[in-house]
C-alpha cells in the first residue's frame, strides 16, 4: 500500500491510517521534497513531476507478483493517477490497484478557487479542515507551512490532465457527501479514466471524510489488494 499525501500535507498524514492495516500488509507513503525529513530539498512544482521523480522507486514493486495499490487523496490522487499512467506505459501495471480520495476525475475539470495570496491559501486551506487550526494560528509553524502550500496549491493549478487518458488498472473512487470540492458525479467520472474495474464508494464528510471514519477508509482500501476486477 503506497499513500500519496493532499496539497500541503505529508506522509506523517497517514501514520494513523498506517496503524489500521490488518498484519501482513506493507503501507508506506511518499514524502515529497521540501517537508519534514526532506525540508532542505527544493520543491517539485508540478503534479506531473512529482509522478516522475515517484515511479522509479515504485517500479521494482509493480513487478512483483503482489498487488501494489497506489492511494491518493486530493493533490495526491492526481499524483497517483500520474504515477500509474507512467508505469501503464512501460507495461508494469499487472498487479498495480489504484485508489482515488477526494478528487474530480481528470474529464471533469473545475475552476480552481483564486489562491493569489497568502491569506487567499489559508482561507481556502481552513476551509477544507485538512490542517490543524492551531497551526493556522501559529506564526512560527505557518512560516514552516506557507512555502510549502504555496508550491502545491501552483501544482494544482498548473496541472492539466489529459481528458481522455485511461489506467488499464481497477480503480476504486473515494468521496464525501458534503465535499465541496467534488460533486459525486464528477467523481463517478473516474469510471471512464479505466478499462478495468471500477468501484464509487460515498462516505458522509467534507472534503476530509478519511479523517473521520478511519477504519472504513482503511477496509475500503485493504479490499483492493484481493480486487482482481479485470
């Protein structure tokens, strides 16, 4: 299982999730450049490029016999979709799973709220409830956050899918009722983005649903692994 944190978040996101997982399964996530343990790295600017710099280290597990499920949510669901589109491309996606969380399909664009400023980017990020109000409160710790949501939120912006590209890996579709972000038929549409099997499930939050049902976010994607649906 490899996590693929939100614009502005990390893999520490998922340790809570991480603890959930029944024995025998192998969670990770990715840690993009320019946070936490890698804070001195500069950044990667564009979706595209965080898929890049990901499937060399990802390759060597698509090729063995175990299904490898790639897990996004928000930001990190387009890096995942990415990610998996450059490894589809080499042919190395036999036993590769993919699972997207908070995100419109790549068919289905939608305006990105003006984020110019500062202020702009934390109002939007509070809005969303995926950082700590006490963080948005806390001079020293926004110091440390701001470049880093400032780089992700470009990254979003920038990031311009291809409308009719498809995954030849199952896909199962994660969303909030009350997202505002992404409306529920605009995460059905991830359904044309594969030509294997496809699985929406809608679970009552905001745009953090994970957060507040953990253990069903954590089962949902746990029953990939044994998802064939080729």
């Amino acid at each position: 299982m490899l996590f693929f944190p939100h614009a502005g978040g990390a893999a520490s996101f998922y340790a809570p999730f991480a603890r959930l997982f029944p024995e025998g399964y192998d969670v990770a996530a990715v840690q993009y450049p320019g946070r936490q343990e890698r804070f001195g790295e500069p950044f990667v600017e564009t979706v595209e490029g965080l898929a890049a710099r990901v499937v060399p280290s990802v390759r060597r597990w698509a090729a063995e016999p175990v299904p490898l499920v790639l897990v996004g949510h928000s930001m990190g669901a387009s890096v995942a979709y990415e990610s998996v589109l450059r490894l589809g491309s080499e042919g190395a996606t036999a036993h590769c799973r993919l699972v997207v969380s908070g995100r419109t399909a790549p068919s289905t664009p939608r305006e990105t709220p003006a984020c110019d400023t500062d202020q702009e980017i934390l109002d939007h990020t509070a809005g969303l409830g995926g950082t700590d109000a006490a963080v948005l409160r806390d001079p020293d710790l926004m110091d440390l956050v701001l470049p880093v949501l400032r780089n992700d939120y470009r990254a979003v912006t920038r990031y311009q899918p291809d409308p009719d590209a498809v995954v030849d890996t199952p896909v199962l579709c994660l969303t909030g009722d009350r997202d505002p972000r992404v409306a529920p038929e605009e995460a059905a549409a991830w359904k044309t983005h594969t030509s294997a099997g496809f699985r929406l499930e809608i679970l009552p939050g905001g745009h953090f649903f994970l957060t507040d049902h953990p253990d069903t976010f954590v089962r949902l994607v746990a029953e990939c692994a044994g998802a064939n649906g080729r």
